[in-house]
C-alpha cells in the first residue's frame, strides 16, 4: 500500500533549485535513530514548505503525509483526513465511524490519533511532514517520538520557532535563509519567461538585478514581484512604488496575482 498527501510544489519551469538544502536535509535525515527528525526553520515565505514537499516528493516509502498544524482544528482535520485513508476493511471503517462519533471533543481526537499512530506500526519508513507549527507543544500529543509504538519513519517539522532546536525530539535543524543574488535572478526570469524565453541581454540582466535588490531577499517576495509584473505589465519602478507606498488595494492585487499562480496567499505584508 502506498498513501501520499497531495504536495504541490511550483512546476519545473518555476521552481527554484536548491541543491544545497536537499544535501543538507538527507545528511540530517539518515542517521540511527528508529524516528529520525528535522525542522525547517526560517521565516514567512523563505521557502520552507516548499523545500519540505519537494524533499518528500523524492522518497520511495509506503506512506507520505502533511499535517496542517496551523491550528488545532486544521491539525486534527489532517488526522482525521489520514485516518480515513488509512481505514481500508469495513471492520476499520466501523470503528473509525464510531471515534468520530464520540461526543467527548479530547476522547475522539485521542481515539483518532491512536488510531493513526497504529496503523502507522504496521507500516514500514513512513514520512510525515508537519507544517506551520507555531511552537512543538501545539504538536507534541500528536507527535511520533516512540517507535515503539509508532513504527519507524522520517519527521519533517516546518516552522519559524528559531527556538525549536533545543527541543529533545529534535535530531537537527536546518535553517532555510536568505536567496543570494544569483538564486533571486534565476527565480524572477524562470516565473516572467515560465521557462521559455532565450537568456537575458547584459543589459536587461543588469535592470532586473537592480530591481531585485530593491526586494527582500526570499521566495515569496521574488515571486509576488515577477507574478504581478507579468499578470499587470506594469515597469519595475511603478511596481517598488507601490510597495514602497502601502495601500489596499495594490495588497489584494498581489494577493489575487499569487493565489492564482500558487497555491500560497499570503503577502508579506500579512506575513
């Protein structure tokens, strides 16, 4: 049996390569412990989950999975979402309806997360991702930290916390930082052409790395620009006014733009 969550990731042509971190992230992810453990750690829009899914995208293994733990509502939907998917019998799915028809809101999320973590047992090498985790006890009930009674796997925790570290379950983190110049370049030209446009002139190489220098060096700003620049056709002076000079309007623009184009939404003012 093979379970995978639906990891989108930006297609080939917009996809920024980041060869270093995927060495990184395997280096940190093979060593012997039963349950072995990441977090990504960096600020809103530095590419986290995208380096996450993209890294889980590669791995041969039965079971695939991101949990949602933005809230504790959405934390507990994804549980529920891979409960369902794991409940395969009809004797499964009897008493995956009976969890969720328990009245007690902590006895059900108890009983569903006992569920998941059994099912997980019998299951060899899983790899779960856990994104937007504010703090590691928002998580830690739901958490693998036992391979005896979860069985053997790979965790991925995708979060700002720099503090998250100095946690005990943690085997490393890997910081997910700032774009240099080149990264940021390579970036915007690959969303303006999607991947089909011949190289750029010296000298329209040297406009775009001034433009670029003027916007905060992380994926998400890189790409709000080139995906507004594109979708508006608007020219780079007129686009860093905007930013510069905040106001609604231009915000639910670039929000539309990006929602559009991504599956993310969130500017770096909402940041």
């Amino acid at each position: 049996m093979s379970v995978r969550s639906d990891l989108i990731v930006p297609n080939e042509f917009t996809l920024l390569n980041r060869p270093q971190l995927i060495v990184e992230m395997e280096r940190n992810l093979n060593g012997q412990q039963p349950i072995q453990t990441i977090a990504l750690v960096g600020i809103g829009g530095a590419g986290k989950t995208t380096m996450a899914r993209y890294y889980a995208r590669q791995q041969i293994t039965n079971l695939i999975w991101e949990f949602n733990a933005e809230t504790k509502e959405t934390l507990n939907n994804s549980f529920e979402n891979l409960a369902n998917t794991l409940s395969k019998t009809e004797e499964e799915k009897k008493k995956l309806r009976e969890l969720k028809d328990i009245k007690d809101a902590q006895e059900r999320e108890n009983g569903i997360i006992l569920f998941v973590r059994e099912k997980l047992k019998n299951l060899s090498n899983w790899f779960l991702i856990f994104d937007n985790v504010e703090k590691f006890t928002d998580i830690q009930k739901y958490f693998p930290h036992d391979s005896g009674a979860w069985g053997n796997g790979k965790v991925v925790i995708v979060t700002r916390d720099n503090n998250i570290g100095n946690n005990n379950h943690i085997n490393n983190t890997v910081k997910i930082g700032e774009l240099n110049s080149e990264e940021k370049l390579n970036l915007f030209v690959k969303i303006l052409s999607n991947g089909n446009s011949k190289p750029l002139t010296l000298d329209q190489k040297e406009q775009a790395q001034k433009f670029l220098n003027e916007i905060p060096p992380f994926p998400l700003d890189v790409s709000i620009a080139a995906y507004y620049l594109k979708s508006a056709n608007v020219s780079y002076e007129k686009y860093l006014k905007h930013l510069k000079e905040y106001n609604e309007d231009f915000t639910a623009i670039q929000e539309n733009v990006l929602r559009e184009a991504t599956d993310y939404t969130k500017t770096r003012y909402k940041i």
